[in-house]
C-alpha cells in the first residue's frame, strides 16, 4: 500500500472488494443487504469510510466462527 491509499478516508466498492479478497458483485450485495458499511453520495456513487470497514473486519475479528474458525461479515 502506498502512502497515498494510506491517507484515504474512503474506499470504493471495487477497493473494499480487493481488501476482502471477494468479487466486486460480493461486496455490492454485501452493501445491499447492510452488511458493508456505505455511504451512498449519489444513485451512482457509493463510498465505504475507511473506519467503518476497520470497525467491521475488527467486530468480525472478535465473532466466534464455526467450526472451520472461518468469520461472517
């Protein structure tokens, strides 16, 4: 990550995909459903801030997971 993306306070939905490591479609039915943190500027521009998504991988962080340990967003 270079300095500049470390500095954004938002991400696209394609960014938070890559961060997933989950498809674009994934994360925009994520956003749907509310379970991505959004912000929608217009009917066409969505953005995820950067402390919501740090907040929700942390909450994910502290769930129990099944039996694989694996987490759900």
């Amino acid at each position: 990550m270079n300095t500049k993306e470390s500095e954004k306070l938002v991400y696209t939905i394609e960014e938070c995909s890559e961060r997933l490591g989950i498809s674009k479609g994934t994360a925009y039915s994520l956003a749907r459903e509310g379970r991505l943190p959004i912000i929608r500027i217009s009917d066409r521009r969505i953005i995820v801030p950067k402390v919501a998504l740090e907040r929700l991988l942390e909450k994910a962080g502290r769930l129990e997971g099944g039996s694989n340990g694996e987490k759900e967003i």
